[in-house]
C-alpha cells in the first residue's frame, strides 16, 4: 500500500490499532486522507446485527474498534477515503450495510472468489458501472481483477452505491454519492500495480484528492 501511494505522489503514515478516540481524532485531524487496507480477517457480524454463520473466518475485535473510529473521523472531516477489501467492508457496514458472512455457502453457483494464482496475476472480470468514477480511470466498463476474499458487500449502506460486479453478481465495488472521493474495492490494486493502468489510475486519483482536501483545510498550496 505505501509504495503504491508512495508512487502516486503520497506521503502515507500509519495508524496504531489504539481504539482511544482521543489518539483517533488526532490522528486523522492531520491527515490528507484515509486509505482502509485489507486484512486476514472478517467483520464481526455483530457490528451489522447478525450472529456468526458457517464460514466466518477470525474477527480482530481491535482493528473492527479503531476501523470505526477512523471512519466516523474521515467522514467528520469529508476526507477522501479508498478503502481496499476488508476496509471496502468495513466501510460498508459503518454506513448501515450488511455482509455476505461467506460467498462459498450462501451463494451457491457463486464463482470462487479466493484465487488459486499469484496474488498478483487477474482472476476474473468486473462489470463497472457506466459513468462511475471507476470506469472514468479504467476507460472501460470492464476489467480483470485478482481476487482474495470470501465475503461481499450484501446490503449497500446507506448514500453509497454498487458500481462494480463479478459475473456472478457479486459487489467488486462501492462509491459514495456526490462530489467527495469516497471509493471502495473488493480486489486489491496495491498487488501488481505497477503493471495494473487501473490501479496506478486509482492511486493517484486519491492523492490528488488528498492534495486538494489538505490545501482546502490548510489554506496552503503545500502538500504535506
């Protein structure tokens, strides 16, 4: 992720997974921008009112805690926010969505979504939506995307909007309505972007967008 952003023209910092509020909002009252990685485990249920199912994988009750937190900051403070995978989830269950708890079990017929390829090579197609912000940087309305996950966005949360689908119809894609860049992806554009148009297109849409959000708040032409 930090290269990648690195590459972009980024200056990435990371958060400590510390659920104080008070670290939180400091933490992202000097940032630009929120980018949410992925992670090996899952949403806890309970954060969308549902019991664990067949399939959930590990919860980290501490990254879902401060993830949260981050969230209600980022959207405090209108921040651009690109949200990769477990963050594209997390985001969606901050806004009131919900989760499919495992692809594999409650979708039958579902295509395999965790890859048995390279992280890096492309596994499956993506339909994206027509006018979405992602078909603008892909130029296209379809694409090949790797793919290393078990859970999908179910239910979109609320003033966000599906623009990217497997064959299967599963969501690859989350966009928040209006003028802020606010996107999530279920694959993971940080694996091979140096060789991926899409993803390098996607990163340096973000820090473009962090550049404009900090001189906005500064009041500077500098970005930090």
């Amino acid at each position: 992720y930090a290269t990648a952003l690195v590459a972009a023209g980024g200056a990435p910092a990371h958060l400590a997974l510390v659920p104080e509020p008070e670290y939180v909002r400091a933490a992202v009252g000097v940032a630009a921008g929120i980018l949410l990685p992925g992670s090996a485990s899952d949403v806890d249920p309970r954060l969308y009112g549902q019991e664990r199912r067949a399939g959930l994988g590990a919860v980290h009750e501490l990254r879902d805690r401060v993830e949260m937190l981050v969230l209600g900051e980022a959207e405090r403070h209108r921040l651009p926010l690109l949200a990769i995978c477990y963050g594209m989830q997390a985001w969606n269950v901050f806004r009131g969505g919900t989760l499919v708890q495992d692809i594999g079990r409650e979708r039958p017929g579902a295509l395999e979504h965790e890859q048995r390829r390279p992280r890096g090579e492309r596994w499956h197609k993506v339909r994206l939506a027509r006018g979405s912000l992602l078909a603008g940087l892909a130029g296209s309305e379809e694409v090949m995307v790797n793919s290393h996950h078990h859970q999908a966005v179910d239910r979109v949360g609320g003033g966000l909007c599906a623009t990217a689908w497997a064959e299967d119809g599963t969501i690859e894609a989350i966009e928040e309505h209006g003028e802020r860049f606010a996107v999530g992806v279920q694959w993971h554009p940080e694996v091979g972007w140096e060789r991926d148009p899409l993803a390098q297109a996607l990163f340096a849409r973000f820090v473009h967008a962090c550049r404009q959000r900090w001189r906005e708040r500064s009041g500077s032409s500098v970005c930090a």
